[in-house]
C-alpha cells in the first residue's frame, strides 16, 4: 500500500487545485521544458504533410478513388479486388478503379504502388468531403488528417500518464521519438489509422463522469473505427460487459447515421464488399508482407496446412480461444479502460492483415498499464519502439514475421503486469505536465 502513497497525494493535489485551494507544482502547468519538447514533436507530425507533398501514396488514393467512384461508376467502387475479369463489367469497373487511383495518386507511382478500398460503403461519407478539392488538395487534406489524429492519440497518451516527475516526463519523450518514424509513415500513406490509435487512447472511464463531451467524442471515435474496419465492433461487446448502455448507444448512433448517409448510393455496394473481403482474405496467409497471427502461422510456420475454409475457421477459433482465456485469467479482474484497450490487442490478433502501423494501438495499453502501476512505465517505449522495428523489418519475410510474433506476445502480456482494480488506486485526471 506503501507504494500507492504518491498517487493518492497527486489526487489529492488534483482535488484541490479544481476548487482552486492549491496551486500547480513547477512543471505541470504545460511550461516544463520536456513537455515542450514532446509537443515541438507533435508538431513536426502535424507539419509532415508539408514534407511530403510528392511522397508517393498507397492507401489515400484508394480512399479517395473509391469516394469518386460511388457518384459515377458504383460498380467501379471494389474493382481493384476483381483478379480476373470476364465480363464486360468487371473489365470496365477494373479500367475505371485504375483511372481513379491513379488519378488521385499524385505521385505518379500508381503503375507500381497499387491499392484497393476494403472499408464499407458506410465509410464512404467520411471520405467524399475530399473529392471537392483537386487530387493534390485532396491527398493533402487527408494527410493532414491522419498527422492530427496521430498527434491527438499522443497527446491523449501523455495525459493518461499525466506525468509529475522527470523521468516520467523523459519516459513519454523517448516513445514520442520512437514513434515517429511509424506516425510519419501513418501520414504518408494517407491511412486512417490515427482514428484507432484515438479511439484507442480516449478510454471509457471519463465518459461517467459527467462528461457529455468525452462521451461523445469517444462515441464518434469507435463508431468511426468501426465504419472504416469492421473489426473494432467486437469492442462493443466489451462494453456491453462493462454495462456501458449509453456510450453503446452513442456509438450505435454514429455507426447508424453513416449507414443511413451511405444507403444514397446501390445497395449493391454491400454485396460487392462481401465478395471482395472474400477475395482479399483467399491470398492472406500467403502474401509474404502480411503480419497477422494467421499468415505467421500458416504462411510460415505451418504451410502445408493449406488455407481451406476449415483450417480457417479452426484458426480463428484458436485466436478467440487464446483471448477469450486471457480475458477470463486476468483482464476482466482490471479497469474498464484496459479492458477496451486490451480489445485493439484482439483485433490485431483477430485481423487477416496486419501492417506495422496497427501495432500502434499498444501504447495506449501500455500507458492505461502503466497508469494503474507506474513500475511498469518502461513498457511504453517497448511498445513504441516495437513499432519501429516493425517498420524497419516489413521488406523482410521471416524477420519482420518473428517481430510481429513478439509484439503481439508482448500486447497478450501487458494485462497482467496490471494490479487487479481492488489492488490500485483509482486512475485521476491530473494536469498535464
């Protein structure tokens, strides 16, 4: 109990300086010249995009040649899915998806730096804003927007730490600086996952207290998490055990709306998003880039299990099983916000690709970790670190696989370096230094 001494005089601290009785210590007012440091960081995020004007793009013209596609050739929307066309029409939504993509692709790599659009049509709202603006505008515009996202993720990392002492304050620098090569690589591709990476960070315990506004900002962050991968609605699950009604319903609500905005356009966006899931998840275990469980498994360690549908189906329910008894063993014994956080922990396990910028969602565990237990601040670098790696070893097959086995070990492993909720003292929102 001894060693919880110094959180429980922080919240006091906390509790007196809201009625305005105490005032706050050197260095926690935004002034200290580490936090100075940590947002000069941010800020060289959210001004990448400006550095990257020419930078070839994978993921953001995908984005947006899909949100063109919907109002002219809605047939055209997934056709970067179709292997081998046939037909007439799936020559054409072929020829139209390239059109579009590269088109949208400003750099001109398209030829060579191809992608498609996996999302559901309900995403597509989100993106159709950007089609008003020029290819150039437009790639820049969501650039800007993962820089910000990714920038905001951190930031709400640093004030879940809430750090008082240098060396918390150091601690939070280093992983800003290990993450930037992975949140420099966010932007570059114009991917949305600084949307996770928020939604992540934002957690679920300030939405009881009062705040209507962290409500629903957390509401809009999964909803839109859920709209852009599917994958994120099993965190809904996880707050339907926390007895979370209000926020489910929030969250259902945004979902609902882009669902409803979405329905202007065929309803056959819907089917053709099933078959193309369908064809991208055939050659998942044997694309050497992929970093799922999965691929690991079968496309490395296990080849000559084949990729049937039955070796499939007896893979997930291994995946499921091995969280579900992590959960039961220790997770459901913790705080509401590492239980959600711990569900981005199973969507990278769950998922049939994964890329290194997923493994971003392991620092706000790390961080709601470390919050409950401040011995355990250290794994906030590791998991940022294990980013960079991640990164830097992608090019390479059996490496890049080997450190993405190790990351997701280290993510199944966090939980239970937290004290159980009766054993720690409750998390405070402290001023941010």
């Amino acid at each position: 109990m001894i060693a919880h001494e110094p959180r429980r005089r922080l919240a006091t601290r906390d509790r007196l300086l809201e009625k305005g009785v105490a005032r706050a210590p050197i260095g926690t007012t935004g002034r200290h010249p580490l936090r100075i440091v940590f947002l000069v960081l941010l800020a060289f995020w959210v001004v990448s995009p400006l550095l990257l004007l020419d930078a070839p793009a994978q993921d953001g013209p995908a984005f947006l040649a899909a949100a063109r596609l919907v109002r002219t050739d809605p047939g055209a929307v997934f056709g970067a899915q179709i292997q081998d066309p046939r037909t007439d029409a799936e020559r054409t939504a072929v020829r139209r998806w390239t059109e579009e993509y590269c088109r949208a692709d400003v750099a001109g790599t398209c030829e060579i730096n191809h992608a498609g659009y996996l999302s559901p049509p309900a995403a597509l709202p989100l993106y159709e804003p950007f089609t008003l603006l020029d290819p150039r505008a437009a790639l820049f515009a969501l650039r800007l927007v993962a820089a910000l996202t990714m920038a905001l993720g951190m930031e709400l990392v640093w004030r879940i730490i809430a750090p008082t002492t240098d060396g918390e304050r150091r601690i939070l620098v280093v992983s800003t600086v290990l993450l930037t090569p992975i949140a420099i690589n966010v932007v570059a591709l114009g991917q949305n996952t600084g949307v996770l990476f928020v939604s992540a960070a934002l957690g679920v315990t300030a939405c009881t207290r009062g705040r209507p506004g962290r409500t629903l900002a957390t509401a809009v962050a999964l909803g839109a998490s859920i709209v852009l991968k599917i994958l994120p609605g099993g965190l809904l699950l996880i707050l339907a055990l926390q007895r979370r009604g209000r926020l489910i319903a929030a969250v259902a609500g945004v979902v609902l709306a882009l669902v409803l905005v979405s329905l202007v356009h065929p309803i056959s966006l819907w089917t053709d998003l099933l078959s193309s899931l369908a064809a991208y998840r055939e050659g998942a275990s044997s694309y050497s880039y992929n970093r799922s469980l999965d691929a690991i498994v079968r496309g490395t360690v296990a080849p000559s299990l084949g990729t049937g549908g039955a070796i499939a189906a007896g893979s997930l329910l291994l995946r499921l099983g091995a969280l579900a008894s992590i959960w039961f063993a220790r997770v459901r014994h913790l705080d509401d916000d590492i239980q959600l956080a711990f569900g981005w922990v199973g969507f990278i396990l769950l998922n049939d690709y994964v890329w290194p910028h997923y493994f971003v969602l392991l620092v706000p565990l790390a961080a709601f970790v470390a919050r409950r237990r401040p011995s355990a601040l250290w794994t906030l670098p590791v998991a940022a670190g294990a980013t960079a790696v991640l990164l830097a070893t992608w090019p390479f097959d059996v490496a890049g696989r080997l450190v993405a086995l190790v990351a997701m070990a280290g993510g199944l492993a966090l939980p239970f370096l937290a004290p159980r909720t009766a054993d720690a003292p409750a998390p405070t929102d402290t001023v941010p230094a």
